[in-house]
C-alpha cells in the first residue's frame, strides 16, 4: 500500500473576510517558495535523524476553507494521526501540528532510536520520541521562516496526541477553535521517507490579527521595503 503523500500549511481565520485573506500571484508564489526552503531544512533535520532519504515535492499553495481541508486530511488519511502540538508567539502567533500516521509514527521511533530494541520499549518510547522529533522539525520550519520574514517566535513545549481526519481543528489547545466556514490558506507538499513510505503533515493555524501580520511581512519581503 503506497503511502499518503502531502504537507499542508493551513493559515486559519475565524470569519469568511476573502479581502484579508485573498492571495495575489506574487504572494502565492513568495510564500510557496518560503515554506519550500524552510520545510527543506526540516526534511535534512529528519534525515540525519533517521538516516533516512527525505524527499520533497514542489509547492503548490491553494486558498480554501476548514471543512474543504478536512476533507481533503480525509480522502488522504483515513487512519488516527499522532499529532505533535507547538504554540510560536510573537508578532505573529501561530499554532504548528506535525502530523505522521499513528502506525507509522512506531517506525519513526525505531529508525531514530535503533532496531535493535523490543517493541515493547519503543512504544513507552513513543511520545516523548514524537515530541522530540516534532520539536526539531517544527523549529527547523519555523526558523526558516523567522530569518526570511524577519519575524521573532518563542516556542512552546510540545505536546503529543492522536488525531483523525474529521478532528483535526478541534483539538482542547488549539488557538483557533474548529470553524468549517474559516478560509485556509494551504500550501501542498510531498514529505516523505521514501524506503518507509512514512508520510506527514504539516499545518501552520493562525487567528486573523497574526494572518494580517504576516501577509504585510510578506508583502515587504516581495517588495524589497521589509521592516
């Protein structure tokens, strides 16, 4: 069985405002390229982790809503996710889920601590593994986005839980509750351990004062005027 494939930024707002949330070419094509580069240094933080080959896929950014990502988690993955949970405040505050399958996410244990151990010692392993391996990648992600946009984050701890397609916006920490009608800026891209066919998700929520915040850091970037 082939794995499931895609990296989904999702930029969440809590009313249907498309004047705020609308996305010239320019910007698109500017945010695809910032993720792509960021989620790249995450991918060779993964590798050297799991001494694994990461590959990644080209961007494609795509302005939709909260039920129409759901649906799309849905079609992609129909089983339960380990979700890795990690607030970034500042200027702009955000909320980043690292998702990987949860029978996967057993094999990413074993390729970060060895095959050598029982399995019954990988899954007391499991959770404060995933923490550290979300931990790494999302500030590996988060940090290429701060130096290109300027932009300064202080991170949380991270937190582990299991998700499913249909809840993944609705979580107890989430800084934006589930909302079907919120527009969702997503950004697609493969990011996977091609000889484990392991699959992840990556999604970036944030209220509208942030998302205001960063489409004008991102316009000063495109322009040359950034502050």
């Amino acid at each position: 069985m082939s794995a499931p494939k895609g990296v989904l930024v999702l930029l969440s707002e809590k009313t249907i405002d498309t004047s705020m949330t609308t996305l010239t070419e320019l910007e698109r094509d500017a945010l695809a390229e910032i993720f792509n580069i960021s989620v790249g240094m995450a991918a060779n933080v993964l590798s050297q982790m799991v001494s694994e080959e990461v590959g990644l896929s080209v961007p494609v950014v795509e302005l939709t809503t909260q039920q129409l990502a759901k649906h799309r988690y849905l079609a992609q993955e129909k089983r339960a996710l380990c979700a890795v949970h990690q607030i970034y405040s500042g200027v702009v505050t955000t909320e980043a889920v690292l998702m990987f399958p949860e029978e996967n996410s057993l094999e990413l244990v074993r390729l970060m601590a060895g095959s050598d151990l029982p399995l019954e010692q990988l899954a007391e392993m499991e959770q404060d593994a995933m923490a550290e391996i979300g931990n790494i990648i999302l500030n590996a992600v988060i940090s290429g986005l701060s130096s290109t946009l300027n932009l300064t984050f202080e991170g949380s701890l991270p937190s582990v839980n299991v998700v499913t397609s249909e809840n993944i916006f609705s979580h107890k920490q989430a800084l934006e509750p589930n909302n079907d009608h919120a527009p969702v800026l997503m950004l697609t891209i493969d990011f996977e351990l091609r000889a484990r066919q392991v699959s992840g998700y990556l999604a970036f929520l944030l209220d509208i004062s942030s998302s205001e915040k960063l489409i004008a850091q991102l316009d000063g970037f495109i322009q040359g005027t950034q502050k």
